[in-house]
C-alpha cells in the first residue's frame, strides 16, 4: 500500500533529480515477504517512507515499530 508521503516522494524524485527512477514496492526478503517503498536495485540502495511520528500511525505503535527495526537491522546486515 502507497501513502501520499510516498507519492510525494516519488513525485520529487522523478521530477527534481537526475536519479533513474527506483522500483516501487520492491520484494527484497522474500522469508519476511519485506517490500521497500523505493529501491535502486543495481545500486543495493532502498529508502522507507515510514510516516509520521504523531499521528498514531503503525510505524509508532510497539509491534510496527519493532517489525521497521527488524527490518532495517535485516537490510543493514544483508548490504
């Protein structure tokens, strides 16, 4: 699921930079069905949208904040 954070990023992304444009949504650890927002994948490089931090979203609470960890501990130890 895409968030207008993640539209708005898309959107500067592939109109205000020389960047190739990333793959969306990409399946990078097939074990924990875990998907990057954007991801450049000839360059390893991934980027997370992870929302805002007071508006009582998932990426705040216990368990999402937690799964985000795991998941940028996961990406950290893999390259």
């Amino acid at each position: 699921m895409q968030s207008d954070y993640e539209d708005l990023l898309w959107f500067q992304i592939t109109r205000g930079t020389a960047l190739p444009p990333p793959v969306r949504q990409f399946r990078f650890n097939p074990a924990r069905r875990s998907k990057a927002d954007f991801a450049w994948v000839p360059d390893r490089l991934i980027v997370e949208v992870d929302g805002g931090t007071w508006v009582r979203g998932r990426h705040n609470r216990g368990a999402g904040y937690t799964a985000d960890r795991e998941r940028d501990n996961w990406c950290c130890l893999h390259g």
